[in-house]
C-alpha cells in the first residue's frame, strides 16, 4: 500500500511535466494562466475611470455658473453617502471644494469627520479656501480635537490659508505642542493669517499671540503680503 500511494504522488509531477514540454498551445483550458487576467467586470467603472472623471469635474465646477455649481454639489452629495472607496470620497471632496454653497458646505462639515484621515485631510483643504469665520471656526476644533497627526497639521495649514484672525487663537495653541513639526506648521500658518513675519522663532510667536510683543509699523512686504 504504501508503495502505490507513493506512485501516486510521483505521477502527478510528471504528468505537469509532459505537458510544459509540449508546449503553451498543447495546455489545457483549464490552466489558470492560459489568458489574460482582467480587473473590469461588466457594468462596472474602474475606480482609475472615475478619479479621471471627478478631476475634470473639478475644472468644469471651477468655471461653472452658480446654478451649475450647485446641481454638481447636489449629484456629489448624494453620492457620497453611498461611496465606499475613501480615494473616491478624497476627490467628490475637491470637487466639492469648488463648489462654495450650503449643500458643498454640508457635505465638507461631515467629512471632518470621516472615519478615512485622508479624506478629512481633503477636507481641511477645502475649508482654507473658504476664508470665513465658519471655515476658521470648523478647523480650529479639528486641529484641537483630531487624534491623527496628519490632520491636525493639515488643519493648521489650511487655517492660514483662510487668512483670518480667528484662526490665530487655535494656532497659539499649536504652538505650544511637543511636535516640533507642529510648532513649524503653526508658525507658517500664523504668518499667513496675520501678515506678519516674526522668523521662526516660536518663543516670538507665542508673546505675539498672548499680546505681550510690541508691533512695530508693517513693513512694505508685510503691507503687500496683506493685499494677496
């Protein structure tokens, strides 16, 4: 008996190896490397289809009138409701992000608080081109609140890109993080908020924001860095 299941066992690898020496065309069907692997299946968009489609949405949005802009919006926030693929959910967000409007606005409150970091980092994005009280308001909570590290940075950059002065409390306090990379982003970031340039120079920064530095005159660059 043990001889037979031995034979068994030895035929097998033989039988492999008369057919590879037989050639590619003597295989048979069943072989699972006779054809081409394929990713697309019927009826469905390949997620890559879908980036590219999203990307010239944003560039059409960006153009767009506003009643065009928000029939974009209202198509992308129904759809992120279902999306499953958080690389998708990162682009309706830039594309979002050029659709200003209540229901854009609505859609980029919620995803703060995806549970992707990358799409909250899209987010973040989106809100520092809006400028605003809100949009300072809604970032300052993130960078305070956000476990990831990432976020919170992303969050002290786009605060400086609103520009507005209530994004300089939130990025005080930034600057008393252990992260020195933190303290690096709030310092840019506080730059660009106030228009000011104090260096690098945290120590600065900090009397500045708790009021205790003296403000010389602007300076021209200073001056022309408030106007852009």
């Amino acid at each position: 008996m043990t001889f037979i299941v031995g034979r068994r066992f030895w035929i097998v690898p033989f039988c492999l190896a008369a057919l590879a020496s037989l050639g590619c065309e003597m295989m048979p069907t069943w072989m699972p490397f006779q054809e081409p692997a394929s990713d697309q299946m019927e009826g469905v968009v390949p997620p890559a289809e879908r980036i590219a489609a999203l990307h010239e949405l944003t560039a059409e949005a960006a153009k767009s009138s506003p009643e065009k802009r928000l029939q974009i919006s209202d198509q992308l926030a129904h759809s992120i409701r279902s999306e499953h693929d958080p690389i998708i959910r990162v682009e309706i967000i830039r594309v979002l992000g050029s659709c200003p409007g209540p229901t854009a606005d609505a859609v980029l409150k919620a995803a703060l608080r995806d549970p992707d970091a990358q799409v909250r980092i899209a987010a973040c994005e989106s809100w520092g081109t809006r400028g605003d009280e809100r949009a300072a308001k809604l970032l300052s909570d993130l960078l305070r609140s956000d476990i990831d590290i990432d976020v919170r940075l992303a969050a002290a950059k786009a605060l400086g890109e609103t520009r507005n002065p209530a994004a300089v409390e939130a990025l005080g306090e930034a600057l008393e993080d252990s992260d020195p990379a933190m303290q690096y982003r709030a310092v840019l970031a506080l730059e660009k908020a106030t228009g000011k340039d104090l260096g690098n120079d945290v120590y600065r920064w900090q009397q500045y924001v708790r009021g205790e530095l003296s403000e010389p005159e602007p300076t021209l660059a200073e001056r022309l860095r408030r106007l852009f």
